[in-house]
C-alpha cells in the first residue's frame, strides 16, 4: 500500500495495515487462497467457523446459486479449535496479516471452552464470535435473535478471553441496533454485520428444496442494500467499531460501507467468484482514495450525506 495514503484502522484494539477482510466461512482457513492472491495484502482473515469438537456439516447439496447471490446451508463443517490450533495456525504464522477465529456453539459453555483454548495462543489477533447458531438449552432459538442470549454468550467469552472479541450479529431479527447494544454492554469489542439471511429455493420440476437442509442462508449482491442499511444504522447506535460485509463484490460496493459508518469490511461471497476479490478491493480502495486527494481512510468512514 502506497505510503502516502493512510489505510490503516482500528477496530476494537486490532490494527488492520487496510479495512479489508475475508469473512468467515468463504475463504477456508486462508491459506488455500495462496496461490491465487497475496494474503501479506489484506488487512486480516477470518477462519471458517470452529466448534469445539470437529464437525462433518449438513449433508450435500449445501449450496445454491440464486439469480444474484447463493444459498449455502454447510452446517459449518470444521476440524475442530485443537486441530486448528496444531495444524492450520502454525502455517499461518508466516503471514503478514491478522488472523481471527471465529466460534460457534450449541451452548454458552461451548464458546466460553473454545476462547479459553485459544488464550495467549500465539498468532490469534481477535475471536469473532457467530451467534447465529442454535441455542441448544433455549429450544434451539438462535443466540443473535435474543439480546440477552446474545449478551450472555460475549460475556462467557470475554472472561475466558484477553482477545479483541468481534460479535458477528445475524439480520434475522426486527431490531439488530438492540442486540448491537447488548453485546457492546458486555464488552465486545467490535461487531461484524450481516451474517446471511434465512433463505430458501425450490427446484420447480421436482418440486424438492435446492438444498438438503431445506433453507440456508442467502448471501450476495442481493443483500447488500440490506447490509448497508443495518450497517448504518448500528454505527448509530454503538460506540465500538463495525465491520460491514454483505454482498461486496468489487472495492465500490465496500466503499459504500465505509461511508455509511463501517470501520472495515469482509469479503464473503465474490471470493467464490474471484478469489483474488479481496485483494482487488483493497487496491481498489487505496486508488479510490488517490483519486479523491483522501490522504487517511478514517476520513471517508461515516460520512454519508443527509443533505438533500
């Protein structure tokens, strides 16, 4: 990145060399990306959902293609925290860029024993945490559509844990400002938004769903006017960093977040398309910055105009 431009951020105690990340759950554990990009460019990875104990997913087929997106419904399919800590992190090490887990349970006690392994771990700069999985002890109501649900698992993870702790909130909710606030009040550090939203395709001549789980989660440009909407309207209401993905397919669409309140953003669904997608959003929003005389980043970050 050029040194006459300042792309660094801030979100939540991490410094990022640029806003651009990879989102869970669509660039693996990052380094099977290698070939087709160089990972030393982008700001951070965030690894495909850990569980406590390796997981095999939903059973095929999982994904979808929508007519201006994708339905996936893997199941967050993992080797499990101990096999990542052994086999995948190490490698990761060598790479000029900061890494962050992201966890899931089925209970609060799951997420708080995954942070406690992942404590004073060498080469772990943040933990997201995916509260869009079922809450196993409340009947299976997902942890992100309860605000106290929500605020119960950050705290059970932020005592098992000295990491910047990022909530990525789920927009399967009628107010995501109010579990926005309730995990800001249990000391996240930054939130990630939006996970995808619950969707659904049917194959007309079978007649059977397109996915075998039935509905999954709908990402891409199809989400985007959504995502930037929520994106906006929790940078109103909480003091900690956002970081925006949704439907982001070139360093415009990524723009658009930084400008409506987004401290960064992920890369999720282009990587599919091209997977050196994150790697062009962040040139492209270094030039985009060359071009407009913007000498800092932070400048362009919640500067959305309501002058009409």
């Amino acid at each position: 990145m050029s040194k006459s431009i300042n792309t660094s951020v801030d979100i939540g105690g991490v410094r990022l060399k640029n806003p651009v990340m990879t989102a869970s759950g669509t660039f693996g554990y990052a380094m099977e990306f290698d070939e087709v990009l160089d990972l030393n460019v982008l700001g951070g990875v965030v690894m495909k959902g850990l569980s406590l104990h390796p997981s095999k997913g939903n059973p095929p087929p999982r994904i979808a293609e929508t007519s201006s997106g994708m339905l996936n419904a893997i199941g967050l399919e993992n080797v499990g925290i101990d096999r990542f800590l052994s086999e995948k992190l190490p490698r990761l090490k060598a790479y000029d860029t900061k890494v962050f887990i992201n966890i899931y349970g089925k209970t609060v006690e799951e997420y708080a024993a995954i942070a406690e392994k992942a404590e004073g771990v060498e080469g772990i700069h943040g933990i997201e945490i995916n509260i869009s999985c079922p809450n196993v002890s409340a009947g299976g109501l997902a942890f992100g559509v309860d605000p106290v649900a929500a605020a119960e698992v950050t705290r059970a993870v932020r005592k098992k844990s000295s990491l910047p702790v990022m909530v990525k909130l789920s927009p399967n909710v009628t107010d995501i400002t109010e579990i926005a606030r309730s995990v800001e009040g249990e000391g996240a550090s930054s939130v990630s938004l939006i996970n995808t939203l619950t969707g659904m395709g049917i194959d007309i001549h079978t007649r059977k769903p397109l996915l075998a789980n039935v509905v999954g989660g709908l990402s891409g440009p199809a989400v985007k006017p959504v995502a930037v909407r929520m994106v906006y309207q929790v940078a109103n209401a909480v003091k900690i960093p956002v970081i925006g993905m949704g439907g982001i397919m070139c360093a415009d669409d990524a723009i658009e977040f930084l400008i409506a309140g987004a401290s960064a953003v992920q890369v999720g669904t282009a990587n599919f398309v091209n997977p050196d997608a994150a790697q062009r959003t962040a040139e492209g929003i270094e030039a985009f910055l060359k071009e407009k005389g913007i000498s800092d980043i932070n400048e362009l970050i919640g500067t959305v105009n309501l002058d009409r």
